[in-house]
C-alpha cells in the first residue's frame, strides 16, 4: 500500500512538474517564479475554454476569476487617500496624497491592462503601483474601471477613459484637487496602453479640450490589428502570460463575440488586399530594426474581401489601433516613454509607434528590456513578486518624477 501511494506521488509530481516547467530564454531571471506564474494563467484558460466547449461560461467571464481574486477595497494608508467615486459617470478609483503641498500637483490617469476584456483598477498590483506613484510622485492618481468585452465591445472602452480624461482635465476639476494642469500624464499598460495612446490622439486634435496631456506613457502597448503575425508574434506566440492565440482572442472579442472573425484573426486573413493603403503605417518590414527583422518574411495579406472591415469597420479605427493615423496627424503628439519586452507578441508594436513617433518629431524615450515578457509589472506582490518587476516600475517612476 505504501509503495502504491510512493509511486502515485512521484507520478503526481513528475506530472505537475511537466506541466510547470516550459522552456524559457537563458536571460530570464527567476526563472520557476515565471514558469509557476504561467502556469497559473495557463490553467485559468484551459478551463475558461472547457467552460465555454460545455457551454456554460463564456471564456473571458472564466478569466475574469483572476480580477476578482485580486480585488481589493479602497484602502487609504497614511500617506495617500483612497476612494471608489465616479467620473462623469464612470467608474474610478482615485489617490489623492496626503501630504501639503506649497505648489500644485502633477496627475497620472492610468488605464489597467486586460486586454479590454478583463482587469480592474482595484487588481492588488495595479492598487499598490498607483498608490506608489501618488505617494513617489506627490501626484493625484485616476486609474480607471472602464467597461469591458464580451459584454460591451469597441469603441465603449475607449468612450469611457476618454470622458474621464476630459472630464478630470476641466479647470475647475484640476481646481478641486489642486492639480496643475501643465503636468498631467496618461499611462496605461497592454489595452491600457493602447487606449492611452488613443486618447493622446484625440486629445491633441480635439478642439474642445483646452487641457492637453504633457506625457503618455505607453507600458508594452497593443497599437495594431491588422498584421497579427510580426515577427515578435511568430516568435513569442508561447511565451509567458500572452500568448498569440490569446492575444488574438482579446481583439476578436474587443470587436465582436464573432466566431468567424476570431478565426479569420487567428489566421491572419481579416484584412484584404483592398486595405492596403493602411499597411504602410504597421510595415514591419520598414518600421523595424534589423536586429528584429531576422530572416522573417513579409507577407502582403491574403484574403480576397474584405467583409470583415465592412461588418467591423473598428478594424481600420485609429482608436483601436492608434499606428493607423498619419503621420501628419502624429506631430505634436507630447512627450512619449514606451516600454517593450523582447519576449512579447506585442513588442513590435511598440518598436514601430516608435519609429514612426521619431520620424515625425515626437521627443521619445524607449525603455527595452531584452531579458522578460508581457505582463511583467503585474508580477509584484506574493507569490510571483518579480525584483525585474520592480526595477522596471521604479524606472518608470524615476522618469515620470524628471519630466512630468
């Protein structure tokens, strides 16, 4: 009996341990932290996808499991205050330091990642992070809980973060909290990021707002859906926390829970020859450095319609996908630190905004981290507290504190 229980833990364990452990890059640090972390993740969407196979729960409703064992309430500490409020009707949670100060405050308005589908503002990472900046910085932060997919698709995400931006940059809001409207930023991460790139868009050609943003910090952002197979998505499509099949899933559901259009996604073949006058703005081939390019092949794409841009025209909406605005349209665009992970489907994304920002005047720092992967800033709180993730957000603050 003993030797029978003996040999089902050893067959238990080299199980686990098989599904654990995934090769990763030499210059990964901590390496089984990552893997445990991935595993995780992993697990959550295999029964997200059985859920969804039975019918019972759609698959993002199963991921959102994370975001709810990740809340936490407000809570205020002594030196920052803390509340749940609304916006012009839209939910935010707010920091307000609570130190005086002799001069006005700089302001952060953060857009948490989740690929538009899950996350919150009240996430455990995402609350001791913006608690950090406010209390680092001395500045007001306004992380907010924007609508999400597959419930309401694009363009309510985007709706909603641009009528709190709008709404907290009037004078007599920036009154009420005693923020300089000279020195506000926007920051997000993954779908915040690219939601943060949006409004900077918007912002700067809207008439109406006479405060604009003076930085955008754009965290390993999604800027583009038309090519899904660059070449950081051919080579990181396995890589911890984001992989291709999942980052795909995320846009099909941004746009429609549309099984047809996951699969054309999934396949590259959602854009047609006729949308060709677009593909300039996301051409790898000419927007990459050599080093990325490698013997990657670029590929015009295939398909022969072009019925989904005619049934989504979200597809070809510089809200969605911000690298689609001409490069006109990017000059004046503020002061810009992007962030990219070398083992990220979305790192050429970020690679290209770059490029493209540079060629049209915008003043860019890009911070690149070789040795890690999407997500990496969420990993930092117990048991997948990453030190790179903390050195990344303490480079990020430190930049923040110089020029905002």
């Amino acid at each position: 009996m003993g030797a029978k229980l003996l040999l089902g833990f050893v067959l238990v364990s080299a199980l686990t341990a098989y599904y654990i452990y995934i090769p990763l890059p030499d210059n990964v640090e901590e390496k089984w932290k990552v893997m445990m972390m991935d595993a995780s993740f992993r697990s959550l969407g295999h029964v997200g996808s059985l859920a969804e196979m039975l019918g019972l729960k759609n698959y993002m409703d199963v991921l959102m499991y994370l975001t709810n064992m990740e809340h936490t309430e407000p809570t205020s500490d002594e030196n920052v205050l803390v509340t749940d409020t609304l916006f012009s009707n839209i939910p935010v949670r707010l920091y307000v330091p609570k130190r005086q100060s002799n001069t006005l405050r700089r302001a952060v308005i953060y857009f948490h990642g989740g690929g538009w589908c899950v996350g919150s503002a009240a996430m455990k990472p995402y609350d001791l992070q913006s608690k950090q900046t406010a209390h680092e910085l001395n500045a007001v932060v306004v992380s907010v809980n924007y609508r999400l997919a597959p419930k309401f698709h694009f363009p309510a995400q985007f709706d909603d973060v641009y009528t709190v931006a709008k709404f907290f940059m009037q004078e007599n809001i920036l009154e009420k909290y005693s923020v300089d409207g000279n020195r506000i930023a926007v920051s997000g991460d993954s779908a915040g990021g690219n939601l943060a790139a949006a409004i900077s868009q918007q912002l700067l050609h809207d008439p109406d707002v006479k405060v604009k943003p003076k930085i955008q910090v754009l965290i390993y952002p999604v800027l583009q859906s038309l090519d899904l197979n660059t070449p950081s998505y051919r080579e990181n499509g396995h890589m911890p926390i984001l992989s291709r099949t999942l980052m795909v899933r995320f846009w099909a559901e941004y746009f429609a829970t549309d099984r047809t259009l996951l699969e054309a996604m999934q396949s590259n073949r959602h854009i047609s020859y006729q949308e060709a006058p677009y593909l300039k703005f996301v051409n790898w081939s000419t927007l990459l450095p050599e080093n990325l390019k490698k013997n990657h092949v670029y590929h015009m794409p295939q398909s022969q319609n072009s019925i989904f841009v005619k049934k989504y025209p979200g597809l070809l909406d510089t809200r969605a996908s911000p690298l689609l605005l001409e490069d006109e349209k990017l000059k004046g665009l503020p002061l810009t630190y992007v962030i990219t992970c070398m083992y990220d489907v979305l790192r050429d994304d970020g690679f290209m905004y770059v490029s493209r920002l540079r060629k049209a005047g915008v003043h860019v720092l890009h911070a690149h981290y070789d040795n890690t992967f999407h997500g990496i800033l969420i990993a930092n709180t117990w048991p997948f507290d990453l030190a790179l993730a903390h050195r990344i957000f303490d480079n990020y603050l430190n930049w923040l504190d110089t020029n905002l």
